[in-house]
C-alpha cells in the first residue's frame, strides 16, 4: 500500500493546531453521554469529571506553550504567543466557573450537566475567537460564544430578575452583532469595490483588509466601516456608550455566569480588539480619539455610578465597566507604544484573578435568591469567616489598585503605556477615576470588617447564615488570594511574556 | 547579581513580612508573641549593624552600599528588587527600625481585640518600612510605601477610637490622591528620562549626562511636590493628619507618623531635588511661603488652641512638616542635611508622644487636657519623659531635634530673612502649646473630672512595658542630640555626592 498520500494528507493536517479547542468540545459531548449513561446517583460527580478533564487540557496546553507559530487552515486562525497565552486563560476561567458553579447550582433546581456542557463550549468559541484572523471565523466563534452565554444568563428560568437579564442581554447581544456585522461588511464591500486602488476580494482577512486600509487612509465608508466594528466590541467589553445592560444582567445572571461574563467573554472582547486596532491602524487618526473619548467616558461613568450600589453584583458589574476603561487607556495607546498590547494582558489576568476571588466568596455567601445580594450581607463577614474576608480583602485589593496586590502592577502598566503615549489628559481622568473607586471598594472592606453583624434577628431572610464552603472551592479561593499577592511583586514568566510583546 | 551571602537589608524587609506570612497561616497563639517580637527586633537589629559598618564598606556609585538586586520577572520594564543604602537613607533605616522596634513592643505589650491581626497588619508595615528606605528601585520604594499604608487604614478602621470609620475613609481618599499624584511622577520621571528602568542610580546618571528641559521638570516637580506634599501634611493638605492620628491605634500612629510620613519628604530629597534641580527652583518659593505661613505660623496657631492631647500632637507633627519643608525649599546641603537629621528627630519625638499620650490616656480616661492636672505626683516616670519629649519637640539643644532645626534656619536666613523670623517664631509657639500641655496634665491641682477617675482607679505609674519602648526612643533622641555625627558625615557625603560623581567618571 502506498502511504505517499496519506503522508500528504497527514502533512497538511492543521487540524493539530486547534488540540485544546476539538478536546474541549469532545469533553463537551463526552458530558452529555455519561448524563445518560451514568447511574442517577453518580450524577453529581459529572462536574468534578468536567473540571478535572479540564485542568488535564490545561496540563496539555502549558506543556505545548512554546509550539511553532503560524498560520492554519487557509489563515482563518493563527497560533501566536498571545492565542497560547488566552488559550490557558479561558480555560482557566472555565475550570473556575464550573468550580462556582457547584456551589451555586446546588442551592436552585435546575438542569446540572447541561451547564457545564454550555460553559466548555463558550470556552472552546473563545479559544478560537481570540486566533481568529479572519471576518467569517471572528464572527462564527463570536456568536457561538454569544448565544452559549444568552442560556446562561437566563439559566435560573424561575427568577424574575433572571429572566430579565436574560432578555435584555439577548437584545443587546443582538444589536451589537448587528452592528459588528454592519461594519464588517461595509469594510469588506468598500475594499472590493474596483475602482479603489489596493483593492481586494479577500478582504475579510485581516492581513488583506489591512493593505487595502493603508493604500486608502481616509476612506469614508471604510472609516464608518471601522466605527461600527468598534461599537460592536464595546458592547462586549461594556465600554462607554454601549455599557448600559451591565448592571441589570449582571444582577439577574447567576453568580458564576456573571463571573463569565465579567472575565471571559470581557477578555475576549479586548484581545480582538487589540488585534483589530493592529488591523485599523492605518485609520490611527480615527481609531485613537475613538478609543480615547470612550475609554474616558468608561472610567468616569463606571465609577461614578458604581458609588451609590447597595447591590454587590451591580457594584462588581460597574466597577467592571471602570476596568474596562483602565483597559481601553492601554488600547488607545498600542499604535504608539508597543508595550501597551503586553499591559493590556497583564490586566486581564490580575482581572482574572482578583474578580474570580470576589465571585467565589460572592457565591459562597449567596442566598436561595442569587439576585438579592447586599453589601449588608457583609456585615460581620471578619468575624464570621476570616478565610472568606480575607480572600475578600485581596480580591478587593487588587481590583482597586492597591500594592502589594497584583491589581496596582497591572495600573501601574497602563498608566506607563498611556503615558509614553502622551495622553495626560486620560491619565487624569484614570486617577480621579482610582481614587473614587477606593471610595466604593472600602465601602465593601467596612461592611466586611468595621461594622457588627445586624443583631440576632437576620433581617435578610436570603442571605446564608452559615460560611461552609465546599472544599474545592476553599482551595480555588486560596490558590487565587495568593496569586493575587505574588502577582503583585514577583511576576516572574508571565511578566516575561508580557513585557515581551 | 543576586547572591546568597549576608544581606542586611533583604533580611530586614524580609522578618517582618515572613513572620506576618507566618501568623496569616495560623501559627498557634502561644508562638505568635515569640514570633512578633522576632518579627520586630531583626529589622532593628539589621539597621544597627548596618549603621554601625556603613562607614567602613565600599561604597557603588552614589556613594550607594550594600548594593543587591533580585529579578522580578520585569527586566524588560527596568523593574526589580535592587536594595541599597546611602547616606539620605541610612538614618531613615535606622529610625524605621527603632521606632519599628518600639511600636512593636508597646503592641505587644497591650491588651488590643484581635491581637493576631493587628499584629499581623503592623508586622506588614514594617516591612513596608524597611522595604521603603532600602529601595534603590523607584517602583520598590513606592511599592514598598503603600505596603505600609494600606495597614494604617485598616487599624485605624478597626481598632480606632472615636469617629474611627469616618477617619479611615478620609485618611484613605487623601492618602490615596497623594499616592496617585506621586505616582504619576514617577512615572513622568521613569518615562520621560529615556533610561527605560526604575533604578535610581541608572536614572541618575541617565539624567546627569542629558538632563530633562526646564518645562518638563517643571512639571513633573509639580506633580511631585503635591502629590509627596498631601503625603507629608503640606498646609492646606493636612487635615487627615490630626484626624487620622487622632483617632488611629497608638502603634500605628507611632510607625505612621513618626516613619512612614517621612515618605514624601525623602521622596523629595532622594529622587525629585537631584534629578529635577531647575523645577525645584522654579517651585522653591511658592512652597518656602506656603509651608512657613500655613504649616509653622497657621497649624501653629491651631495646635495651641487643641484641648483634645492626641489632636494636638497631630497637629505639632503638621507643623513640624513645615520646618522640613522650608529646608527643602531653601536647597541647600546645610538646609536639607538639617531636614535629614529632623525627619530622624521628629520622628523619634512624636512617636514617644504618640506613646505617652497614650499611657495618659490609661490613666485619665479621657484626651481632654481641660479634664486632666496633677498627673505627675503619681507618675513621675511618665511625666519626665513625657517632658523630655515635649523639649524634644520644641528642639532645645541635647536632643536631636535640634541638630535638624538649627541647620534650617541658618540654611533659611541665606534664602530669605523675612521667612526665617516666621520660622523661628514657630519655636516659640511649640514652646507654648507644648508646655502648656505639659502643665495642664501633670502639674496644678487635679480637675473635678479627673478627680473621680483617680478616685475610681488610682493612676499607677508605668510599668516596664511601657518604659522599654520609651526608653528607647529617649536614648535615641539622646544618642542623636549628643552625637548627631553619627549621622551627619553619612549624610554630607550624600548630598555633596554630585561633584564625586561627576570625577569617578
């Protein structure tokens, strides 16, 4: 037998590339099937199977990091150092999200596996969706990883508020696909179009929409094009004017959903757009001020409105918001500054860390009603569960920017790229934004550690008396607690891969 | 460069946070006092020792010792652990050190709520402390700072006295702009110098050979002096302070008065004079008046109207900024060796007060000095040492207050004479509300309200766990006052550095 061709064959097989992706969605399926063949009682072991399974992909992934580079499948995706980089990333946040997910779907009745089965395959769409380098394969992943997060929300379908959110993230979601589809195809008619010069056919690749912009800076349609693009991603990074569903969804989704949210579908929302930004940057003098009023106007309006929130998932929600706008002050600097790409991933992953920790003790202490979590809940917290305050404390910590926690490494990078980028006047909003979140994150520390318990009649009929947590999650909220502290001053291979770039 | 060997100053920052490290994971109670004082005599110990051989070893470029680095994973930022000691920062190690180890022992000794933790939080201030005077990487130093301001709002939000909520909240806002403010000038300095790293000594001689324009340092100084200023209780930036202290735990008063103010100031002295001398011209004037009027003549006025002891002490160390202030502002080596010396003498001074004001307070049941009086007929301990703070404070000569008030005001009379009148008559007003206070709680006839405390429990005078940090913060006042060499030649050599350097090249 002549094994020439199946040697071709094997040859360019690209499928390799995208391992973790496929095992994901295997693992996906593979959950469906023991649900069904598993005995009843077995059944609640399925999550555990998912998060160790997952952790396994994770092992693959880090021992596969430093893998050859490069394009595949007719460049539609593209294995780079910042696609490995988020490949541990988003798996990271599943195996967290199914871990706070244990905890959370234990107190509602609703369907087990299917939960985990969604978040793998959110997860292996955002995989994808940060190696795309095309306008198809960024859109299809984008979706998929939209609409696996429409049923999420919505996933406690007996709540009101739930059901809310769930509504109002669909029709948000939904106009921001439409007008991200909107400018995709504006950009990919008007580089087309014959009588331009660099025209292309092929413009819904990155690296041909990018010589076509080149060849025609200042082109109207394209610059719309552009516009409308931005919007789209705004939308997903809950930037300033698209930002408006953060605070109700992330009340009504489930506490682990609304964890997803803030980190995965946030992250992925900023690593497209810096690779975009890369795209556009012939249209610098467009893109810039864009990027820059936005992330302004972020800052501000996440901070101010996160001051008045009794409600903790709205206050995380909003101050999520003010986070994407530190972010965008990076963003807005990469056309100048090459090191601000690496600084926007470095806050992602203190952000990772540090709202993970906050999302774990806010699971821990949720009630029956996932919705109705007050900052009056914390009351008392320091002494009735020193290991959960203090996970608190470093969570909260570094998400306000506070050394020796990882959350100030991760400013102070963005506030270096913005300078060298010469945008003083955004630094100045960025540090009236710091000291106004300081305001709302103590806030949080004194209800957790000043003030007393409310007496012995519980006025909050949901919120949980007990602090038993479960053991796995205890030990996810160790590990995360001290990364956010090493992080902090010792930043070791992540900090050579970012400052790298 | 990282080594193995003897490092003084890594294991000086590194007691206090390994033992808090230790305590955070649940070490058993009986331990926990062991370990805390181990936690708080090495760094003191460390400090000595290198005081003691600082004279003796080789010295790397500006006049730096015990020069060590440790990679942090950011080299790429010019970012990582480099540790030395020169002649500005040797006596602000040692202060940290002692007044560290006195703060400690003063908590140790006292029955606080939840004594793990606080002695955890003060454990990680020290830290932060040593880390802070033994950076020679600006990102350290600042990082380090922090590290030991956060503690503070947390003690003071949790075992504060009155108004504790509202004073943590205040202390951290204002705290935090400074914070931010110097920051951004850090970051100004680390940007805009072209050296691409945070190493002060590679800054230095970045910005020897090609030094920032006028404008940009201008700027940048700006950004420095307000941000270092609301640090350091610059009038009109200073009413945390007396809020913050007045309601703050005694040892966290101690460590944040008495050390980790002196932030600001070396901030100045150590980055922002050197590598910005035309800003620091351009800014002299605007901060020598405003410092003269609002922090020595204004807070002057308003601390001899204080009833309440601890917001009076507060306000004394507002005013006393104001002195470290003008040296700065007059430039000088002879100015600004005198604002090194002061730092180390106020510090030394208002912690004791901080202390004693304290073990007042055991006795009397009240910070009301209207509602005090006699005190000193049974605790002539307490008063003597309380008075010998107080003589501190004012700056009379064998204390060492004196040795970094003197050098001001000559330093000030070549600046500028009207200002130095100012100044000098702010020693008159720390005369008057000082001895005043002195007279209203320990000598005279007792109040009425005093009377029925004393009666209730009779004021003891104080026992060995309130003398031990006493004294030792009184000999060192003492040790400083009639040897103020000891620091002095270190910090000459410093900042006269600029011309060696300029040679060894």
């Amino acid at each position: 037998m002549d094994f020439s061709t199946l040697r071709e064959l094997a040859a360019g097989n690209t499928w390799g590339s995208i391992l973790p992706e496929i095992l994901l969605g295997v693992l996906a399926l593979a959950l469906l099937v023991l649900e069904i063949i598993l005995p009843k009682e077995a059944h609640r072991r399925i999550p555990m199977i998912s998060i160790v399974a997952q952790l396994g992909i994770l092992g693959y992934v880090l021992s596969t990091f430093h893998t050859t580079y490069g394009d595949s499948f007719n460049g539609m995706v593209a294995q780079t150092p910042t696609g490995q980089l988020f490949r541990v990333f988003f798996i990271l946040c599943s195996v967290l999200v199914s871990i706070l997910a244990r905890t959370s779907l234990s107190r509602q009745v609703v369907p087990r596996v299917e939960f985990y089965n969604i978040v793998l395959v959110v997860t292996g769409a955002a995989m994808l969706l940060v190696q795309s380098r095309n306008f198809i394969m960024l859109f299809v992943t984008l979706e998929t990883m939209t609409i696996g997060l429409y049923i999420l929300v919505s996933y406690f379908r007996s709540n009101a508020g739930t059901l809310e959110a769930g509504l109002k993230y669909l029709v948000m979601g939904a106009l921001s696909s439409a007008l991200l589809l909107f400018g995709i195809v504006l950009l990919y008619g008007v580089a087309g179009s014959p009588v331009l010069p660099g025209t292309t056919p092929n413009a819904m690749q990155f690296a041909a929409l990018n010589s076509f912009l080149a060849a025609n800076p200042g082109n109207f349609t394209a610059a719309a094009g552009i516009v409308l693009v931005l919007s789209g991603l705004a939308f997903k990074i809950g930037g300033f004017p698209f930002q408006i569903w953060v605070p109700d969804v992330y009340q009504g989704a489930p506490t682990p959903v609304t964890a997803f949210l803030a980190v995965a579908s946030k992250a992925a929302g900023f690593v497209v757009l810096v690779s975009l930004v890369k795209v556009f940057a012939p249209y610098q003098w467009l893109v810039s001020p864009v990027l820059c009023a936005m992330a302004a106007a972020t800052i501000l309006f996440g901070n101010l409105a996160a001051l008045k929130q009794h409600n903790v998932k709205r206050l995380i929600g909003l101050s999520g918001v003010s986070h994407a706008g530190f972010i965008l002050l990076a963003v807005a600097s990469i056309g100048t500054v090459p090191s601000a790409e690496g600084s926007v991933y470095f806050y992602l992953f203190v952000y990772l860390i540090a709202s993970f920790a906050v999302f774990g003790v806010m699971t821990a202490l949720a009630g029956a009603d996932d919705t109705n979590q007050e900052l009056g809940d914390y009351a008392g917290l320091g002494r009735r569960s020193p290991f959960l305050s203090g996970v608190l404390a470093c969570g909260l910590g570094s998400l306000a920017g506070i050394p020796p926690f990882a959350g100030f490494m991760g400013k102070l990078f963005v506030f270096v790229a913005a300078f060298r980028a010469g945008h003083y006047g955004l630094l100045v909003v960025a540090i009236v934004g710091v000291v106004v979140s300081i305001y709302y994150y103590f806030g949080w520390i004194r209800a957790a550690f000043f003030t007393d318990e409310p007496g012995a009649s519980e006025t909050q009929p949901g919120a949980a008396t007990t602090c038993s947590t479960d053991i796995v999650l205890r030990i996810a909220l160790a590990l995360l607690a001290a990364g956010s502290i090493i992080l902090g001053f010792y930043q070791g291979p992540l900090g050579h891969l970012v400052s790298r770039q | 460069m990282s080594t193995l060997s003897f490092d003084p100053l890594l294991i000086a920052v590194a007691a206090p946070l390994a033992v808090a490290a230790l305590i955070a994971l649940g070490t058993p109670k009986s331990w926990v006092i062991k370990l805390a004082y181990l936690g708080f005599a090495t760094p003191a110990a460390m400090a000595i020792w290198v005081w003691t051989q600082f004279s003796g070893v080789a010295k790397e470029s500006h006049g730096y010792a015990f020069v060590t680095r440790y990679a942090t994973g950011l080299d790429a930022y010019g970012i990582g652990l480099k540790l030395g000691i020169n002649g500005i920062s040797l006596p602000l190690f040692v202060l940290a050190g002692i007044v560290g180890l006195a703060a400690g022992i003063y908590a140790i000794q006292s029955n606080a709520e939840r004594m793990k933790t606080y002695l955890l939080l003060l454990l990680v201030m020290q830290g932060g402390l040593m880390g802070t005077f033994a950076s020679v990487d600006v990102f350290f130093f600042y990082f380090f700072h922090e590290l030991a301001l956060i503690p503070t709002f947390i003690m003071v939000g949790i075992w504060g006295g009155r108004d504790r909520t509202y004073a943590a909240m205040a202390m951290t806002i204002y705290l935090t702009i400074g914070a931010m403010l110097s920051l951004l000038g850090l970051i100004a300095i680390y940007s805009r110098s072209g050296a691409n790293s945070f190493d002060l000594m590679t800054i230095r001689d970045t910005l020897a050979a090609t030094p920032l324009r006028e404008a940009t340092q201008k700027h940048i100084f700006g950004l420095l002096l307000f941000g270092f200023g609301v640090l350091v209780s610059l009038w009109p930036f200073h009413s945390w302070a007396p809020l913050g202290y007045g309601a703050a735990p005694s040892s966290a008063a101690m460590l944040h008065a008495g050390v980790l103010k002196k932030f600001g100031l070396y901030g100045m002295i150590q980055i922002a004079l050197p590598l910005l001398p035309l800003g620091a011209a351009h800014w002299s004037h605007g901060l020598a008046c405003t410092a003269a009027i609002g922090n020595v003549l204004v807070i002057g006025f308003v601390t001899m109207a204080q009833r309440d002891l601890k917001q009076m002490v507060g306000y004394s160390s507002v005013m006393h900024m104001g002195y470290a202030f003008l040296g700065i502002a007059a430039g000088s080596t002879l100015g600004v060796g005198g604002v090194v010396m002061l730092m180390v003498a106020h510090g030394l001074s208002v912690s004791l007060l901080f202390l004693l004001s304290t073990s007042v307070y055991h006795r009397t049941h009240t910070f009301d000095m209207e509602q005090m009086g006699g005190l000193a007929q049974d605790t002539p301990v307490l008063s003597a040492l309380f008075l010998a703070a107080t003589f501190a404070g004012i700056g009379l000569p064998g204390f060492a207050n004196f040795w970094g008030e003197v050098p001001i005001f000559v330093a000030l009379w070549e600046y500028s004479h009207w200002l130095t009148f100012v100044a000098v008559s702010g020693t008159v007003i720390s005369a008057i509300y000082g001895l005043r206070a002195v007279a209203r709680i320990f000598f005279g006839p007792r109040s009425a309200a005093f009377e029925r405390v004393a009666a209730a429990n009779p004021p003891r005078d104080i026992g060995w766990s309130e003398r031990t940090p006493a004294f030792i913060l009184v000999a060192a006042l003492l040790f400083v006052g009639i040897w103020p060499r000891s620091f002095s030649t270190a910090i000459n050599a410093a900042l006269t550095a600029p011309s060696a350097e300029v040679t060894a090249k």
